[in-house]
C-alpha cells in the first residue's frame, strides 16, 4: 500500500474483530444502511473495512457499513486501524460546523452519538486532503467469514 504514513500510525494490515468492540460516534443514516446491507448480502462480500481508532475503537469511518453488517446477523467486521492521535488525521464537520477530535473520542466513549454526517475525517497524503478512506486499500471479505 502506498502512503505516508509509518507503521506507528496506521496498521495495512486488515483484522477481523468482534463488532460488539467497535464504538460509533455518530448515527449512522438509515438511507444508507439499507442501500449498504442489500449491496453487501447480493455481493456476498465487504468491500470496504471499518476504520476506527486503534486506542478507543471509536469509528471514524464506517458507521453505516458496521450498523448494515449487524443487520446482516454478523458478529464480526474488517476494520483497519489508525492513530487517531497522529496529526495526518484530522476531521473536519460538514456545513462549516465546527468538531474536535476529542468531540469524536467523547461521543463514542459515552455513547452520546452525534447526529448523522456530523463529521468528515480526512489525512494530509502527499500534500493534499484525501477522505480517509483513501488510505485503505478494499477488503473484499466474504459475509461468511464475519458471522
């Protein structure tokens, strides 16, 4: 995979953990999930992991993908992790509202989730903005392997 980050802040490696580990933010948008959860179960597969914070398990990106899997009946999911903590990671809220990193880590520790879209995470990769998404290559894990 090629980016910029080292190894300290960002693991390519995929790992498959138990969804009841994984924490949101924000709600996801329910549009979404049923687009999602019908895409996964035609396609049998995954294609993008969750990415969340390696020291909280707070989501970052993925919140209508983990709520699609769960409506699926699978106990597990993709997820790649990144150092919430390094500044390459920043997050940015839609609308011009303003948002923290420590809003993100508040609202998914307590539960108190933040209304859907609420925020944008982004990564500073090879002198641009990217979504951070873009730092994952897919996962293409099949459905099986996650219930």
């Amino acid at each position: 995979m090629n980016n910029s980050f080292g190894k300290s802040e960002v693991n390519p490696e995929l790992a498959i953990v138990h969804i009841s580990k994984l924490k949101g933010h924000e709600l996801p948008q329910e549009s979404n999930v049923r687009e999602l959860e019908h895409d996964i179960r035609s396609r049998g597969i995954l294609l993008k992991a969750i990415v969340a914070d390696r020291k909280t398990m707070v989501i970052l990106d993925g919140h209508c993908r983990c709520d699609a899997l769960r409506r699926l009946g699978c106990s597990k999911v993709a997820v790649r992790f990144v150092d919430y903590n390094s500044e390459k990671i920043f997050v940015e809220g839609w609308n011009g509202k303003k948002i923290t990193k420590e809003k993100v880590i508040e609202a998914g520790l307590s539960g108190n989730l933040m209304m859907p879209k609420s925020s944008r995470h982004m990564v500073s990769r090879d002198g641009r903005k990217v979504h951070i998404s873009e730092i994952c290559e897919n996962a293409a894990i099949s459905l099986r392997e996650l219930v």
